[in-house]
C-alpha cells in the first residue's frame, strides 16, 4: 500500500532549461558578483610594537631562558585519543607546570557571519526488482514505513548569507526545489515533477541580538524519526513568517509562526463560469467559494547540560487551525450552499537525552490533534460530523526513536501507534489503527563500511464497513461492520560503503538491499482486486540504493 498524503505538496510545476545547480555554481565561482555584493570588514589591526618591524640598527634579541620559554602548545583535538583516554586504554598525559599569569591580551572582535552563496542537496535514487520481474515496491501497509524501497527523490538549496554591517543583522535567503520520481532515464519522459519546497528569507539578530525573523514560504519542522522519514511532533509547510528568539544560554527558545494555505480541492475553493462584465461575448471564470486555512503554532525548547557533552531536552508545541466560512453553488445553477466554519488544534511534546557524541540519543514525541487539524494541514475534512464540520475528529501519536553507537557497532529503532478516526460518528475505512516497530543494526567492518540489518514488524486495523460476497445461488448476507487487521514482518540484509567514514548517519552511502516481506491474509485483503500485493504471501525487493545529504545550513524552524 503506497503512503498516505503527498510527497512535497499540492503544488507542482514543470520546469526545462539550465539546471538550477549548474546556475548556483556559476553565481559561487564569480568572484565579481560575491565581492559586489558582500561588505568587506576591517581585520582587527595588531598594537604597534608587535606590527612593526625594529629599526635596522636594533640588535638581536637575546636567546629565551628556559624559564621565558613559551609553555608547549596543547595536543590536537583528537576526539578518538580522548574517547581512549576516557576509557582507560591510553595514559593520561602528566599536567605541566603553569607559567606565571602574563598580562592579558586585548580580546580580538570575533569576525561577522560569512558572506556568500551556500549550496547544499539532499537525495536518494534506487532501482530494484521483485525477482519476479516486476519492479520493486514499497510494500510498507502503515504510514510511515522504512525508506529503504521509498522512491527517488532530491533537492537542491541554493542559499544566500549577507552580513550587514549597519545595523549587526545577518540575512539568509533560501530557494530549495524539490523533484521526485519517475525519472528520465527509468520511463523516457522528460517531464519533471518539481515543487518549490524552500523561498523565504530570515533576519538574524534584527533589532536585539537572539532575535530573528523570516517571511516567505518554507518547510518548518523540529527533529526528525530517521528510521520512518517522518517528523513526528511539528512538520508544517506554510507561507507566512514567524519568529524566534534565542535566550544567551543558547539552550533555550520560542518561536512562533503564522502562514495560510488553500489547497486544491472543492472544500476550500470552486470556480465556475459566467457572463463578461457589461454582458461582453464569452465566459470568464469566478471564484463562489474562495476561502482559505490560517495555521498558527507555537514552540518552546529547552536543553539541560548533562556533563561534558550529553544533555537531554524537553519541547513543548501547539497549533491552531481555523477554516472560515463560505458559499458554494450546487448542481442547480444559481441554488448556493452555505459551508460552515471549522477549526483544529494540535497540541504535543517531546522528552529526549543525547550524549553529544557518536550522534547516540532518544526521543519521544507525542503528538494528539483534534478537529480539522486531525487531517493534516493539506488535509480536506471529509467523513464530517452532522453539523458539517470536522468536530470529533481526532489524532494520536506516539513515537519513540533513537540511535547508539560504540566502537563498531551501531543501532537505529524507531516505533510508533497511531490511531485516527474522522468527524464521522459511525466506523468506515478511514478509521484506523497502525503501528510499527522497527531496527536497523549496523556492524562498521571498516572504516569505510560495513553491513547492516533491518527488521520491522508492523500492523494496522481498519473499522471498514464492508459486502461479503455470497456463494453463487445464495442471497446475499448482511454487510459486515467488523474490524479488519492485518500485519506483515520484513527483514533486510544492506551490505553499505560509507565513503565520508564510519558513523549510522554518515553520508554518501551506497547500498546492496535485499528486503524479505511475508503478509498476512488481513494485510492481503487491503489491497485492491488483483493487485500482487493481494495475491502474494512473500514479496522480495532486490536492489541498489544511494542516500546523500550536504548541507548548506539548517533551514528548519527548530
């Protein structure tokens, strides 16, 4: 069963030309545009009698004593020697005497933020088949699944920093475009699904140091669940501006956004022809029903140090989703309809601890939606109430994710239930329950790869209403309202190369996939007539994959 929900939104386009990578490189590699358009700064300059150099007649100095002498500079920042030495396997270096205080130096300004073009892309491609000859397939039932057999996928962000001198404030504007599957070179077409995922622009200490502020449209989301490709607290895409302000311990802040949608589906817009102004020749289009969703939330975090390096964090998040009201024409021209007003909120939290090194930490999230915001903020209410709204409808979620690394060896696991029902009061297919539990363990042979493993059970139960068939000369029996449930348990072998080095979340990666997948007769019966998926019990899924990112600099929201 393919996911629920669009893979980057409603809004598409179809884009031919230069790429917009080979245009971002050109704008880095111009050093006339990058010093055009950025502010030099002043180096700090150095106190006279260091900068000069000594007259011609001024002897040599005479050689140090050993008690002038400088003391010996500190040791690399070796992470690995000091990891050792914390466990023990290398000998504490013996503490040196320190030399007498000297007078203390100015304190050199630190340089401003870069100024710049940044380039940054994250993707995944993959080709594999079922042993059958058929393509290979997601065969996840649940929502969020493992991304081993997910689609291809990419995006480029170009980015733009400028330090204004003027009033201390950085700028970023970033333009991230998105492109999915089918590809050229797998079907021949040369179309391009394409959706702009990134056009904003956000203010750094504007007005007071910690605080910035951006406007425009973008992906706005907090920490992730690696394992299930999805963000399990906060993961809006709006268009709007918000804010944010950072506390000076650097461990705390809030933000806040607003934004609008409108998606495209008759809920929330209908267009229908009339006669030109002053009875003119033709039809023109005009908007009955035009209204759209505001979406506010707001975001509270705080880390707590933990020794060294660790720490563990708490978040606290809400949402409002209000819809207005609005006027529709019926199948009966010129007969209207009036759609009442709807709103949503969402409200959840996240507990989480992290040691700060080898990327080992846990979350959980939970997340519970009521309204119109159950369906998501692409989401057109559907199965309402009475009233005609979406009251009563309702979202859980519960997820826990994590990973830990020692030596090597590595674990990723994630898990979550969900349960959702619509407005409706009466159970139908929409209404489910599904979870999953899943890991994926790692052994590093080297420095430059290794094998991992993937397991993962996951059911789901769906409160459909549905006709049996009857035997050929009997009456037909009464629909059945009864639950169906069905599960499915898949395990993978992912031989991998890690040319950027040992680590679960080190990228490039470069992937040997092999996935098993049994279901059961309920996870059968899910899938439409004569559908594979209906018909077989073991389904395999042989292929290659490859997963990058590099990034020019975080564009979420926290």
């Amino acid at each position: 069963m393919r996911r629920s929900g669009p893979e980057f939104g409603p809004r598409r386009s179809r884009i031919h030309g230069v790429p917009l990578a080979l245009l971002a490189a050109a704008l880095c590699a111009s050093p006339s545009l990058a010093a055009a358009q950025t502010e030099p700064t002043a180096e700090p300059k150095p106190p006279a009698s260091e900068g000069a150099p000594p007259p011609a007649d001024t002897p040599p100095p005479p050689p140090p004593s050993e008690a002038s002498k400088p003391a010996d500079p500190p040791p690399a920042n070796d992470g690995q020697a000091q990891r050792r030495a914390d466990a023990g396997d290398v000998k504490p270096a013996e503490p040196k005497a320190e030399a007498p205080p000297a007078a203390e130096a100015p304190k050199a300004t630190p340089p401003p933020p870069e100024s710049g073009f940044f380039l940054g892309t994250y993707g995944r491609v993959g080709a594999a088949t079922d042993f059958r000859k058929r393509a290979g397939r997601d065969a996840d039932i649940v929502a969020r699944g493992s991304r081993l057999d997910e689609s291809p996928y990419v995006e480029i962000d170009v980015q733009r920093q400028d330090y204004w001198k003027a009033t201390g404030t950085t700028t970023r504007a970033v333009i991230t475009l998105g492109t999915s599957a089918p590809l050229f070179h797998y079907n021949a077409d040369f179309n391009v699904r394409m959706a702009v995922r990134n056009l904003f622009l956000q203010a750094n200490n504007v007005v007071t140091k910690g605080l910035s502020a951006w406007v425009g449209s973008r992906m706005y989301r907090g920490d992730d669940s690696y394992l299930l490709d999805f963000w399990p607290l906060d993961n809006l895409n709006t268009v709007g501006g918000g804010l944010r302000y950072d506390f000076a311990n650097g461990r705390t802040f809030v933000a806040w956004h607003a934004g609008l949608n409108q998606p495209n589906t008759g809920f929330f817009r209908q267009t229908v022809g009339r006669t030109p102004a002053l009875n003119q020749v033709g039809s023109t289009n005009v908007n009955i029903l035009d209204r759209q969703k505001f979406i506010t939330s707001l975001k509270a975090s705080h880390i707590l140090k933990v020794g060294q390096t660790g720490g563990v964090k708490a978040v606290f998040y809400g949402e409002l989703h209000d819809i207005p009201s609005g006027q529709r024409e019926t199948e009966v021209k010129g007969t209207y309809e009036s759609l009442p007003s709807d709103f949503g909120y969402v409200v959840g939290a996240q507990f989480g601890a992290f040691t700060g090194r080898d990327a080992s930490h846990v979350n959980l999230f939970l997340r519970y939606a009521g309204g119109a915001a159950a369906y998501g903020e692409f989401g057109t209410p559907f199965q309402l109430a009475p009233d005609r709204t979406s009251a009563g409808a309702r979202e859980l979620w519960i997820t826990l994710s994590g990973n830990w690394e020692t030596g090597p060896l590595g674990l990723m696991a994630a898990a979550y239930y969900r349960s959702f029902r619509d407005a409706s009061p009466a159970l139908d297919f929409n209404d489910v329950d599904e979870g999953i539990i899943m890991a994926r363990p790692h052994f590093f042979l080297t420095e430059w790869g290794g094998i991992a493993t993937e397991l993962s059970y996951q059911a789901q139960q769906r409160g459909v209403r549905y006709q049996p068939q009857a035997p050929p000369g009997q009456p037909i029996p009464a629909p059945s309202a009864d639950p169906v449930m069905g599960g499915l348990f898949r395990i993978g072998l992912v031989p991998f190369l890690n040319p950027a080095g040992k680590g679960s979340y080190s990228r490039p990666q470069l992937r040997l996939i092999y996935l098993l997948t049994h279901r059961d007769e309920g996870a059968r019966s899910m899938y439409p007539k004569d559908d594979v998926f209906s018909l077989r019990e073991w389904e395999h899924f042989f292929g290659v994959g490859v997963e990058w990112w590099f990034n020019a600099q975080t564009t979420y929201g926290g």
